[in-house]
C-alpha cells in the first residue's frame, strides 16, 4: 500500500456530506478517502486533458507543425502499410 499522509482541509458542511454520501450511499469508493482521491485524479486528469488539446490545436495552426505532419503522412503511405 502506498504511504498516506494526514492533511486537513476546511471543507464545507456541503462537500463533506457529498463525500460521505458519494461513499455510502452510492458506493463510489470504499472509503471517504477515497472518494476524495477519485475525485482529485478525475479533476487532474481533466486539466491535463484540456492543457494536452489545446496545445494539440495551437500546433494545428503551426505552418511549420502540419509540414512535418503532412511529411510523415507521406512516408507512413509508401506502399507497405500495415497490417495487410
């Protein structure tokens, strides 16, 4: 098991009755910690995403970017594809 560190945060009444409800009553995760840790990963990952496709579109608009794009399609098409 990885290590655990014990942080508080001030919480809304709010949000810790989300958590306990996301825990108990639908059964999202096993624990309350849980939860909160589902709920950081999904956040983090969703940022990430978000930082990933805009960076994906900024390169779409690189004159410099779609040459290289339009090269390697170029030489992916040289008559020996895979798979057959």
């Amino acid at each position: 098991m990885p290590a655990r560190t014990k942080r508080t945060y001030n919480l809304s009444a709010e949000s810790v009755r989300r958590v306990r409800e996301l825990a108990s009553e639908y059964a999202v995760a096993d624990t309350q910690d849980r939860v909160v840790e589902i709920a950081i990963d999904r956040l983090h990952r969703e940022k990430r995403d978000e930082l990933e496709a805009a960076r994906w579109a900024e390169a779409a608009q690189d004159p410099e970017f779609r040459r290289d794009m339009a090269t390697i399609r170029e030489v992916m098409r040289d008559g020996d594809e895979w798979p057959r």
